[in-house]
C-alpha cells in the first residue's frame, strides 16, 4: 500500500492508503465536493503527481467528466507531466 494526499485545493487534505495511483483517483472523486478548485493527488512529500482540472461549464461531447457537479466538472486525471506548462 502507498500513502497519498488527496488535495482538493480548499484548504482540505485526505490521506489515504491505495495500492496504485488508479485506486487512489477513485477514492478522490468518492470524496470530491463543488468546490470549483481542482483535485491533485500528491505523494507522501506533496509532490503533485496527478490533477483533475475543474471546468465550471457544462461538459462538450469530447470531454471525459468524472463528476458533473454545480454546472461544471472534474475532468479526468492526468499525471503531472501533462500539465508541466502550468
């Protein structure tokens, strides 16, 4: 098992146990809340190493949402390489 932070970027932190990155990003969307910030995950030294972006519009046919929520979405994790312009 590995530890992991989930990050939902309003001041609230949950720590978790999951065997991989996979089971983790489910267990942040099972926690997920509208807060219009989006969800890291990070490991054990809060190095972000996945992201669920959040878009506060409805979801487009090419969008992968993983909660629609409050008019907006969580998009699909991706690891951090992905968004290393940000």
């Amino acid at each position: 098992m590995t530890t992991y932070k989930i990050d939902y970027c309003n001041g609230f932190f949950l720590t978790i146990e999951a065997e991989d990155l996979k089971e983790a990003t489910k267990k942040a969307v099972e926690s997920a809340a509208y807060t219009q910030c989006d969800i890291k995950i990070r490991d054990e030294n809060y190095n972000t190493i996945a992201i669920s972006k959040w878009y506060g519009v409805p979801p487009e046919d090419w969008d992968k949402p993983l909660l629609e929520i409050g008019g907006g979405f969580y998009d699909a994790f991706q690891d951090t390489d992905y968004f290393e312009y940000i």
